[in-house]
C-alpha cells in the first residue's frame, strides 16, 4: 500500500470535512480531559489504517464478505471522528456494494486512502489551531 498522506493542494477545510457539533463535543470533552483531542485522532488515524489494510488484504483473496464489513465498520469510525466527507464517501461505497456484489478495485482503495489522509490532516489542522 501507498503512504498515508495527502498532497496539501488535496487538504479540505475542516469545515467541509467535518461535523461542527462533533467538533464541540471534542472541545467540550478535552476540558474535562486534556490530551483528549489528540488521542482521538491518534486512534482513529492506526484504526484506520490498520482497517485500509484488512480491506486489501480481503480485496486481494476476493472475501466479499469481509470487505462489506471493513467497510461498514469504516463508515461507523469516520461517522464517531465526525469526518463528514469520508462518511459519505464509505456510505456510498457501501450502499454499491450492496446493490451490485462485487470486489473493491484500486482506484476505490486509493480514493478511500486519500479520503483518510484529508480528514486527518485537516482534523491535525484544527488540533493545532
């Protein structure tokens, strides 16, 4: 698999990428709990590559099965970080999978991966503001 990064011209703004109410929530908890923030995107960031890589692996051996579920699980993860644009980008490929029962292909592995990049490095953008 590629690097996990994302061009800066490919950067999103935090406000077309994520969900303003889960933000505050964020802002809200870490006052309570310094760090938090951080562990937050520390733990979405090695879920989600540890999932990329399960879903190639499963894409690789043709485990349908299996990719519908990284993905499902995927959509719930970016869902609970609150990364709006992934989500839906999961949401959609999940629903294609569904209707047309088939294997993920490289371009879609790469557009998830770079999905990914964006949203972490626009969350780490609004962590360091």
């Amino acid at each position: 698999m590629k690097d996990w990064t994302a061009s800066p011209v490919a950067v999103a703004s935090v406000a077309e990428s994520f969900d303003p109410d889960r933000l505050a929530d964020l802002v809200s908890i870490e006052r309570e709990r310094p760090g938090f923030k951080a562990l937050v995107l520390d733990r979405f960031e090695s879920h989600f590559r540890a999932s990329l890589e399960h879903l190639y692996q499963a894409a690789l051996v043709q485990d349908r099965e299996q990719t519908e579920r990284i993905v499902h699980r995927l959509q719930g993860s970016a869902a609970s970080f609150g990364a709006t644009r992934l989500t839906a980008l999961l949401r959609d490929l999940q629903a294609q999978l569904k209707d047309e029962p088939r294997f993920l292909v490289q371009e879609e592995m790469n557009r998830l991966r770079n999905a990914g990049a964006i949203a972490v490095a626009c969350y780490s953008q609004w962590l360091n503001q």
